[in-house]
C-alpha cells in the first residue's frame, strides 16, 4: 500500500531496474522533489475525511461500518528517481479498508456534539504490515430550514512495516523499511437537507501531513523537506434507511501547499506554492449499521 521513494544515497552507476513500462520515460520532479511527492502522497491517502453529514446522527445514537478509500496508482513520471534510472513500486494496494465507529451525544443547546475513530490492526495486507489509528471529534447545528452547518477536527497516524524501498541493484536481497504517517486537520462543513433520505454536503479545510521514513537497506532516514500543509475538500453526499448508512464522497488536496521560511536552505520552498498536477484526488465510500 505504501511504497515510497529511497535511495537518494546509492551508487549512481550500479544497475538499477526500470519498469518496462516506465522506459523512455522522465521523472515529474528532482529526486528530493520526488522523495517530497511520495512521503506527502501517502500520508494524505489515509486522512480520515468526514464521509457523513454536518450532523452524523441524531443525538445519542451511533454507528458501525467500514469505509473503502481508493488510492489512485502513481504514474511513471511520478515513480521515477535517480535522474529517471530507476523507478520504485508504490502500486500495491488499490484501496484502503478501514472499520469506523461514530457517536452522537446529546444535544447542548442546539448544537449536536459527536465523535468517531477507527483502528487498522496491524495484519499483513499486500506484502507490508500497518497499523492505523483515526480519529475525529466535531459539531453539527442543523438550521429551521434546509441547511445544516458543522466543524470537525480528525487526525490519523499509521506505521508501516515492509519492503517500503525496493532494492537499489535488481535480485538483492529484500530488508524492511518503515514509513510513519500523520495527517491532522479542521474542516468546516456544510449540508442540504430538505431530501428525504440524502444529505449531500461540502467539507473544506486544511490540513497538515508530517512523515518518517527509515530505509532499512542502508540504514537512512528519507528527509520530507517540504510536508504537505494545504487545503483538503470533500463532496459527497449520505443516505440513511432504517439503520443502515451509506455515504461517498470526492476527496482532494489539490496541491497548494505552505512550507515555514527557514524549513529549507535557502527558504527555496517557502510560502505558498501549487504542485504541477495537483497531489490526490480520489474516491471514498462507507457503510454503516446505525444503532440507538
């Protein structure tokens, strides 16, 4: 699921395996770019996104479900390192699954307070072995009229364990690597409800990735001199039927990003930027069974 960059360090003129597919091909950014792309990539497709209304539920009912997030293979030009000699196996995992448990508290005043986390144990799935913690804790008013309104803070942190960074020379021997995730963030909400059983809505906020990435090969750490601190969206809409849920949405980070002056020499990233292309737009859906 997280396959990333490495070897920034490795002999430039050992043999080095390049994708068939990927010959011919250059990489998108310059090998520190690319090691920047990868690392902010995966943290940001496992953000823990709303996937439910501005109000999850009425007040003292809950629910249980799992939610399917796909995660949009890299292309070639996005995969590609060391001036496009090499390129690294970051398509393993189409999407990720993850359980999700939400509640509703009782009201205070007008206002519906909720919470929710999900955990990913840490089995083997697709060569590698992560462990995942998300959480969420928000809002939600809903108006006299058709309009509901919320806010919500999430975070998600996750460890992985694998074959993270492929061998440098083609038929060495495989060593683990680890990659450490988070991605923490606000979003503002808002909701349509003047339907029976849909609610679409809109999330909007920002939102800001940290990561490290330990290269079990050559014992290096890959440095993120430019995580992801930018804008995240969501569109998607929520259907609820006696005590089932189900809810999709369209999730981006666009790729405007702030890096700090004095992150990096030279302030070379400083201030506000746009990524050529943008960084992650993906899908996301869920199920639920609702209980009181």
């Amino acid at each position: 699921m997280l396959m990333l960059l490495a070897m920034l360090g490795a002999t430039p003129d050992a043999h080095a395996f390049v994708d068939p597919k990927c010959e011919g091909e250059t990489q998108k950014f310059d090998d520190e770019g690319q090691t920047n792309f990868m690392l902010n990539y995966f943290a940001l497709t496992t953000s823990y996104s709303a996937l439910h209304a501005p109000v999850p539920h009425k007040p003292g009912t809950g629910s249980v479900g799992l939610e399917l997030s796909l995660i949009p293979p890299l292309n070639c030009s996005q995969r590609l390192v060391l001036n496009s000699t090499k390129t690294e196996d970051t398509n393993k995992a189409p999407v990720l699954p993850r359980p999700r448990f939400t509640f509703a508290f009782p009201k205070i005043g007008e206002v519906v307070p909720y919470g929710g986390f999900a955990v990913l144990p840490p089995v083997t799935l697709f060569g590698i072995r992560t462990l995942m913690f998300s959480g969420e804790f928000g809002i939600g008013y809903k108006s006299n009229g058709s309009m509901s309104y919320g806010a919500r803070l999430h975070g998600n942190m996750l460890k992985t364990i694998g074959e993270i960074a492929t061998p440098f020379v083609e038929g060495d021997e495989a060593v683990d690597d680890l990659y450490i995730g988070s991605a923490l963030g606000l979003d503002l909400m808002l909701g349509y409800e003047d339907f029976e059983k849909i609610t679409p809505y809109l999330a909007v906020g920002l939102t800001d990735a940290s990561t490290y990435f330990f290269i079990g090969d050559d014992a290096y750490v890959g440095n993120n001199t430019q995580p992801f601190f930018g804008p995240t969206a969501s569109l998607g809409a929520e259907y609820k039927t006696g005590s089932w849920a189900a809810s999709g949405e369209l999730y981006t980070a666009p790729g405007l990003t702030y890096t700090p002056p004095g992150l990096v020499e030279d302030n070379e990233y400083a201030g506000w930027q746009t990524i050529e292309g943008g960084l992650l737009y993906t899908v996301r859906a869920k199920i639920a069974y609702v209980f009181k």
